[in-house]
C-alpha cells in the first residue's frame, strides 16, 4: 500500500474514518458555497472502493445536503414559502442531487 488513498479504500476501519472526514469537509465546503457540494462528491468519491461507490456515495451525499437543506427550512418556519415558489425549488434540489454526484466521477480519474 503505497498509497495512502489506497490504504483509505482498502481498510475498512480506515474506510469508515476516511468517509465520515469526507462528508463533515463536504457539508462545510456546500454551506459555504454551492461548488461545495462538488468538491463534496469528490471527497466521498475518492475515498470510495469502486467506481460504482464513488456514484453511489455521491448521490448518497445530496440526499444528506438536500435532507439538511428540507430540515433547516422546516425548522426556520420556512418551507411552505420555498416550496411555493414551485420550478425554483425543483432546481435547488436538482442541483443538490447532481452536484456531488458529479462531483464523485473524479473517482474514475483517481
């Protein structure tokens, strides 16, 4: 294991470490700006064991950021005017879904 990427795929105690540090700098690089959420996907990308994964875990990640997204408008009061607001709300959460998934293709890459 030369590689310390590798190490992270292939140990599962490490794995886990590996995953849970990729998506706490993924929920902070979306909270800053959108582009988080594909610098989030790749993070989860990366340490994923399969390329098949690195999708999986990129789509795993927008459901967790638009879960986060639902549950803080619900919590601010907020969601009934959000979700009024009908196609924009679609695109939000489209681009929340299809960010980290793009995001996780850098996995075929690395």
């Amino acid at each position: 294991m030369s590689n310390p990427l590798q190490m992270v795929r292939e140990r599962p105690g490490v794995h886990w470490i590996g995953l849970v540090l990729a998506i706490g700098l993924g929920l902070i690089a979306a909270s800053i700006h959108w582009t988080g959420l594909i610098a989030g996907g790749a993070f989860v990308g990366l340490v994923a064991t399969s390329f098949r994964r690195a999708l999986l875990a990129g789509l795993g990640f927008g459901v967790l950021v638009v879960g986060i997204w639902i549950g803080t408008l619900l919590f601010a009061g907020s969601l009934r005017k959000v979700l009024a607001m009908g196609e924009l709300t679609g695109i939000a959460v489209l681009i929340g879904l299809t960010g980290p998934l793009l995001g996780s293709l850098v996995r075929a890459i690395l």
